[in-house]
C-alpha cells in the first residue's frame, strides 16, 4: 500500500475577518500547516493554481460567491477536480452535512470551532479519507 500523502498546505477561505484570523493561527501554529488565507471565494479560485494546496478549507456562507460555487468554480481547475475540501459552518443540520458531502466534501466542521482542535479535527478528517497519492 502506498504511503499516504501529507497533509501540509491548506486554502482557507472565509469571509469573516476575526473567524479567518482565529482559524490560522490555529492551523499554523497549533497545526503547523502552511496556510494560503483568500477572504473572497474569487480570491480562492484566483489563488489555487499558485499555491497547489492538498486541502481547501472552505466556508459556506459567503457574499457574492459561496462555498459551494467556490468549490464548482475550483473543481474546473487543473488539479482542482480532486481536491480534498472540508466545509466549516454553522448550519450543521444532517440534511445540511449531506448536501454539503454531495458537493465531494470529506466532511463538514460546524462553526464555532474550538481553535486549540481546529487542526486536530482536519488531520482525522485527512487521515479518515480513503484517497492516495
């Protein structure tokens, strides 16, 4: 069996300043991730070629373009019809979190998150994925 990639560059996206600022010093100094952080879902798309990150870490709710047509917009990509992505939001209903992985989402993190196990929770995410290098 072939070793599994490392999780190491993550594309952040998030409309909240405080939430995105919170999010990525967790990820970074708790997680020791290399985080690309895009505020807008079209500063997502615009970055994703440039960073090739292994995960997106996307929020739902966005003005202008949300998480879903983020992900719609990052899939057409080269590189982005199969990246990992995990949702975060606060409307963590079942039917949500299913439509939500019906999109190819690994899974969803419900909003408020606790910083301290922000990274802990997307390295199980990770490791829980049946994909390989």
């Amino acid at each position: 069996m072939p070793p599994r990639r490392p999780l190491q560059k993550i594309l952040y996206v998030e409309d909240e300043k405080d939430i995105r600022t919170v999010a990525c010093m967790a990820l970074e100094m708790v997680g020791g991730f290399t985080v690309r952080a895009c505020s807008t879902g079209g500063d997502a798309v615009n970055a994703f070629a440039e960073f090739g990150p292994d995960l997106v870490l996307l929020d739902v709710m966005m003005p202008e373009l949300d998480g879903p047509a983020t992900l719609a917009r990052i899939r057409v990509l080269a590189g982005g019809e199969a990246i990992p992505v995990v949702f975060m939001t606060a409307k963590v209903q079942q039917h949500e979190v299913a439509g939500l992985k019906d999109l190819g989402a690994l899974d969803v993190i419900a909003k408020p998150f606790d910083p301290m196990t922000l990274s802990a929770s997307i390295r199980t995410i990770w490791d829980a994925a049946a994909f390989r290098e």
